[in-house]
C-alpha cells in the first residue's frame, strides 16, 4: 500500500469525495447517489435491502449506495463522521440514541416533507409516534422502521412437566404467579425443585427464569419496575429520578429475590459465564424475558425447541413493557434530502415489513405475513408482542434530556444497581435516598 503511485492516490481521493458529496457516479451512470448507512447483523442487513430493491426499481433515478457503520447504533460514531464531513445521507437510529441526534441538530425535521406528502402519521402505532414527537417543540425526525417488545417466552415441555398450565397469552397473570412458576420449574440434579426442603441450590440443572436484569440492561429491569409503579427516571422530559421510590425499590427486591432467596433465576456471575438467553435456547431455562430476536436465534440454533411466547404480567400497578424503536432518518446536511425522503418514506410505509427481525409499526402490517403470519412465528405473538404497544403503561427507551448515560453509569446508580444484582445490599439499602444524595446532582449537571 505504501508503494502506490501518487496519480492513483488522487484518483482515491477524487472518487471518496464524490462519494461524500451524493454526486452522480462514473461510468456512465447518471443515477443519484443515496447514502445509506446501516448496522446489524448480515440477516438484519438483507431484511433492509430486499424491500429497497423494489424501491430502487421504482425510482431509478437513485442509487442506493450501501454502506455499515456503527452510526445509529452508537452516537459517538455518528460525532465522528458528523465531525469529518462524511455523514451519510440516511441513517438508522434507535429510541436510546434518537434524541442525541435531534437535540444536536444532526438529523432533519421531517415535518416539512410530511406536510408536502401523504403520510399520516397517524397510520403508525401511537406509542411509537409520540416517542418520536419531541415534547419541546412537537417536531418529528425520523419515522418507524419498526420495534420490540419485552415479552415472556417460555418451553412448553418443561411446564407440561412440571404439571402447570402455560402462561396466559394476554398477560392474564401476575409476577407472583411467574414467581411461583419460577420456583417450581428450577430442578436440581437430584429432581427437586426450588420448594423442596431437599432442593440443593449449588447443583441446579434446570433454572425457571432468566431476565437480562442480571445483565444490568435496562430491558430487563424496567418492565418490572414500570409494572410495580416504579422506574429510574420519571416526568415530561425523563429527567426526574424516581429511583428511590418505594414501588422501585420493591420491584428491585423482587429480582433480588428471584436470584439470591429463591436461587430461581440466573445471577449476574451465572450471566457472565453464559448468556442466560443462551441457556434457554438450549432448552436450559423454563422462561425468559426477551424481544423477538430471540424467534430467529431459537430457529438458527435449535429448531426443535418446543416453546411460545405471552405478554408481560402484572404487578400492583398493571401490565407493563419496554418498546425500542428504531428509526429511518435524514442526516440534516445532506444534499439529497428529496431523494432521502422518497426513500425513508417507502421504507416506513410501502416497503414496510420484518425489517431487522422488527415488528412493523405501520396501518396492520405487523399482523400480517410480513410479521405474525410468517412461518415459524409462535401461535400467541399478536398477544405477546402487537397488543401490548398499546398498554397504558407501556413505555419506550428514549431519552429527551439525554441524560440516562450519565445517570446509569458509574456516577449515577451504576453501583447501587450492581450491589442490588450482586447481593451485596438490599434494594432498600442501595437506592433509599439515592436521588438526594446521588442522581439529583448528576442530572443538574446535565441541564
């Protein structure tokens, strides 16, 4: 490489900088050239490119030119490609980076371009719309490529052996129930359960539960949280703590408890060793909390897994679920912003579908075979996945203030969270007091 001649370099060079401009190619090619950066895995990847072939096919004055990067998935990516002028005209952000980008001005205001078009937002599902309408000014940056769910899976064998009833679909049950299920379903190598007085809690072979919580993920915890009226962080804009609210501090118990009282439910150092999603997929685990992903990793890595799916329970305050979204947007200095908008557009609405293994949000795609009539999807998904978008206590991960990345890392409750997971304190003994003394000054920082 070190050898290459100067008049090739300048070639290079010439071409990256058309490239960067969304210039007409060389060649002969007078189509316009649409950046579009993508992250993911190669499946993901080609549930994006199948229905932008007909896209292309339909407007061939564009050229899709594909490219992957860690912009969408991570913002500071994004910063640095903002920062040396070679940002792509379209991006695919997700609801935990979504309002990084608005607030910063990086990505366009579509407001303008749904005005001039037939879109009617309100043809996508309400939960996803108002997570991206901004609460200070009502503007609207990106729309829905689609979202998941946090929703309880379950094997089907293991409960028929333990002779329980499954869960019901519609979340028709409670977190004391799945606790009890979880206790019953967890078997030492002698074949007793977590009930009996002969149970050996240092020879498990089967556990009952798994919930990402003992990843220390947001996903994991914060249904529960939502479901026993608590969370981390409440008002308008997300940048109130409640996290040493006794309904909090009760739901955190409750994990707790599932780990360390109960020895049900896989620990933070069981997590490290394996993915507890891992072990259930292995026919390891009765139950887990997860988003849909987990349907193709069952499909690609044991077929045969007998299992299905129920929505959430309920907790004193209600059913509750986590949704993260992700997102078709335009980076605000692009010079193809018509063609940016033809595209995003299409994807959103005409070529939506199971794109990145999502459920669609758009009119009643999702219930379709795009989404919950294809092949392999378990019997109860319309009940376990679609329905609970619409819950009233269902919630999304965006961050208006942007503010949860100082306030979960190791300033804010990061260590509190991990002396709950670990057993090191109580719940109680961790966050009581914590706004006051901790969260408070971290998010006055922000402001």
């Amino acid at each position: 490489m070190g050898h290459i001649k100067r008049g090739l370099i300048g070639i290079v060079a010439a071409a990256a900088l058309l490239l960067a401009a969304g210039c007409t190619t060389t060649g002969g090619d007078s189509r316009q050239n649409l950046r579009v950066m993508l992250w993911g895995n190669s499946t993901d990847i080609a549930s994006i490119k199948a229905p932008a072939a007909a896209f292309e096919k339909a407007h061939p004055e564009i050229k899709i030119v594909w490219e992957t990067g860690d912009c969408g998935v991570d913002y500071a990516a994004c910063k640095t490609l903002v920062a040396g002028k070679n940002m792509p005209d379209v991006v695919v952000p997700g609801s935990w980076n979504y309002y990084d980008m608005v607030n910063d001005g990086v990505i366009a205001d579509l407001g303008p371009f749904l005005t001039k078009s037939n879109v009617d937002l309100g043809d996508f599902t309400p939960l996803v719309v108002k997570a991206l309408t901004s609460p200070k000014d009502g503007t609207v940056h990106a729309l829905p490529m689609g979202y998941n769910v946090q929703s309880l899976y379950y094997n089907k064998a293991m409960f028929a052996a333990a002779g329980l009833a499954e869960p019901p679909a519609d979340g028709s049950y409670t977190y004391d129930d799945l606790r009890a299920w979880s206790k019953k379903l967890t078997i030492d190598e002698n074949g007793n359960n977590a009930e009996s007085p002969n149970f050996n809690p240092q020879k498990i072979k089967q556990y009952g539960y798994f919930n990402f919580a003992a990843g220390l993920i947001q996903p994991g915890y914060a249904p529960i949280l939502a479901a026993f009226g608590g969370g981390i962080l409440g008002g308008k804009l997300g940048d109130q703590c409640i996290i040493d609210k006794p309904q909090t501090i009760a739901a955190f118990q409750y994990i707790q408890d599932l780990m360390w009282k109960d020895h049900s439910t896989i620990t933070p150092q069981l997590q490290q060793e394996e993915p507890g999603y891992s072990r259930w997929i292995k026919g390891q685990v009765a139950m887990q909390q997860g988003s849909h992903e987990q349907v193709q990793q069952v499909a690609d890595q044991n077929p045969t897994l007998k299992y299905d799916m129920a929505a959430l329970p309920a907790g004193s305050a209600g059913n509750a679920t986590l949704i993260q979204i992700h997102n078709w947007a335009m980076y605000q200095g692009s010079k193809n912003k018509d063609a940016a908008w033809e595209f995003i557009k299409y994807m959103a609405t005409e070529g939506s579908g199971k794109q990145m293994g999502l459920i669609p949000a758009y009119k009643d795609v999702a219930l379709g075979s795009a989404f919950a009539q294809g092949a392999g999807e378990p019997s109860h998904l319309v009940d376990a996945q679609v329905t609970p978008a619409g819950w009233p206590k269902s919630f999304t991960n965006v961050d208006p203030a942007n503010v949860w990345a100082a306030v979960s890392g190791q300033d804010g409750f990061g260590p509190a969270l991990e002396d709950v997971m670990s057993n090191r304190k109580t719940a109680e003994q961790a966050l009581s007091g914590l706004c006051a003394s901790k969260i408070n000054g971290v998010l006055k920082l922000q402001k």
